[in-house]
C-alpha cells in the first residue's frame, strides 16, 4: 500500500514523497520462516544420524569377530539358529493351544451362555458358514425387522434367522415366533425361516405354530448337537463331518 509523507527541507521547501510500507517487514518474516525450515530439517537429519550411528558400529564389530573369530561365529550362528528355532517352536505350539480353545468354545453350546447379543449372533453366523452356508452375512440391528443373520443354504435357497439368546426360564413364546414368521418371507425373501435360541421354545403352543407357519426352530438341544457333533437341522441339506459316536437329531 502506497503512502504519502511530508518535511521541510532546511531552505524551507516542503516536499511530499511516496513510499510502501511493509514489504520490508514481510521479507524479514518469510526469511526468519524459511530459516526455521531448514533449521528443523538439520535437526532431524542429524538426530537419525546420531540414531543410525550404534547400527553401525555394532555391524562394523560383528564384521571385524567374524574375520578374526571364523569358528566361535559358526558356534555362536548355529547356537543362535538354534535358539530361533525353540521359539519359533514354543510360539507354534501356544498358537495351536489357543486355536484348539477357540474350537472348544465353537463347539459348545455352554459358552453362549456368557455372550452378549451380538456375539451369539456372530457365533451362530460362524457355525452356519462351518456348516456349509454360502453369504452369511451377521444384519442385526434395533431396526433389523427381526433378520439377524441373511445368507444361503447349501443348495442355494435365501436363509434367514433370527437368534435369541435367552435363560432357561426365559423361553421364547408363540408371539415371538408369528412376529418372525410375518416378516421372514414378506420384507426378507426368506425361503428357510429359523429361529435359533440358546434356550427353549414354550411347550405345545410355540411348536404347532411354528410346524404351521412353517418356521424352523433350533433349540438348545438342537443347537448343542449341531455345535459338537456337526449335525444340522434337516432343513439345510447338509451337515458337518459327525465325530465319532455322534447322534442323528430327529
């Protein structure tokens, strides 16, 4: 910006000169940032040289033992290789004990006991994709109209199940099952409808409507069949490689 001032000379004279004010001041700055800059970038280029520098000695030392030392450094690579191959080993075998304990847990129906809501749902979609399922997709929600779990059987037919994890004395009712039964077909497409609990359906009323609408219902029994031994409701087609001594559900 263009500024105007004013001063008298010593004869008297007064004149009037023109100026821009600032730049000056924005040249000091941009300087003083740009110093800054490359002020940082030394610092950090000399910290992780200083870092760098132990690598380097520690190399420059193995190097020189080596040529000095040839069989206590063949002693010591072999005893090193050794040592890897130990807790390679131990770390294979703790994993392994870990798989075999989550296996355990896939395959019994007590552990869904201690579960929330979302992980029975999760544990359920897993024993349906174990199971043969293709697509199994976990949909649960506040507003999921009753599908927690959508995917396909084994022969291609649109699954869906809702799950109810409930206590013994908490049974899942008749009402239950006819709210399922109006949603599954009519806003889900379902073509195999289930229920699966880790409970019990009440006695008499819940199952004839259930055999009338045609809905699948996996009880605890039922479940904790399907969980260890591999055997499926009948409505899916298909089942697991039994163990042995497993028995066929009805």
């Amino acid at each position: 910006m263009h500024r105007v001032r004013s001063y008298s000379r010593r004869d008297g004279v007064r004149v009037r000169s023109h100026y821009r004010r600032g730049r000056g001041r924005r040249s000091t700055v941009r300087f003083l940032r740009d110093r800054d800059s490359s002020g940082l970038l030394d610092g950090l280029a000399g910290w992780a040289l200083l870092a760098a520098l132990p690598v380097l000695l520690l190399v420059v030392a193995i190097v020189r033992f080596v040529e000095r030392h040839p069989v206590w450094s063949g002693l010591i690579g072999v005893s090193l290789a050794a040592v890897g191959v130990a807790v390679l080993r131990a770390w294979l075998r703790v994993r392994a004990r870990q798989q075999t304990a989550e296996e355990e847990v896939g395959r019994s129906v007590a552990a869904t006991d201690t579960m929330a809501g979302e992980q029975f749902e999760q544990w359920v979609a897993d024993l349906l994709t174990r199971s043969g399922c293709t697509g199994v997709r976990v949909c649960g929600r506040t507003a999921d109209r009753g599908a927690d779990i959508v995917g396909h059987t084994p022969d291609g037919r649109r699954l869906v199940v809702q799950c109810k994890r409930q206590g013994w004395n908490n049974p899942v009712g008749s009402a239950a099952i006819q709210r399922f039964a109006g949603t599954c077909r009519t806003i889900h497409r379902g073509e195999v409808c289930m229920i699966v609990t880790n409970g019990r359906f009440t006695a008499g009323d819940g199952a004839q409507l259930a055999r009338e609408l045609d809905i699948v219902l996996v009880d605890r029994s039922v479940l904790g069949g399907w969980a260890a031994h591999g055997v499926v409701p009948v409505r899916l087609g298909t089942r697991l490689a039994p163990t042995p001594g497993a028995a066929r559900l009805g």
